[in-house]
C-alpha cells in the first residue's frame, strides 16, 4: 500500500463515505431527540410560568413587571427563563 501525501487522502483511507454517512445520521438522531425533549421543557416552563401568573393574579400586569429584578416579582419568572424568551414564545405563537 502506497503512502498518501496529502492529509485528506490518508483521512479518506481511514474514514469512507459510509461512516460519514453514519456518523451524519446518528449525530443527526440524536439532536432530534434532544430538541424534542427541549422543546417540551420549554413548553412545559412556559405553562407554568403562565399558570403562576394567575395564581398571582397578575393577567393586568405589564409581562415585564413578571421578570423585574427589584424583589417585586416572583424569583421563579426569572429561574424558569428570560423575558425576551418568554416574549418570543408569547408573541410568536397562536394558542
């Protein structure tokens, strides 16, 4: 067997287009299914955020009141996620 000179023809003797192939689907998978587990936590967040809203009674409130930072609003608002995440999913979305 000859020497390759080149780095990519040595890559492409150890590494051929079916494991690239296979590395692409598994890869792949794998991002699927952690985007769906992403999603619903954010979903799920999102509900509760919107739940503890009217537990406080809070429907009449201007949204960024919810995320205020001077001990006004509940610390859970901010720990489950940002104003503008809360916003974009708010505004961005048809119920």
């Amino acid at each position: 067997m000859c020497k390759p000179r080149k780095p990519v023809k040595a890559w492409r003797l150890l590494i051929d287009e079916d494991i690239i192939r296979s590395i692409f689907e598994f890869t792949n998978k794998k991002l699927h299914i952690f985007l769906l587990y992403m999603a619903n936590v954010l979903w799920v967040s999102l509900f509760g955020l919107l739940y503890l809203a009217g537990v406080f009674k809070s429907n009449n409130e201007v949204v960024e009141s919810l995320f205020s930072t001077d001990g006004t609003s509940p610390d859970m608002s901010r720990d489950v996620m940002s104003l503008k995440r809360f916003l974009f999913f708010t505004l961005s979305t048809t119920f």
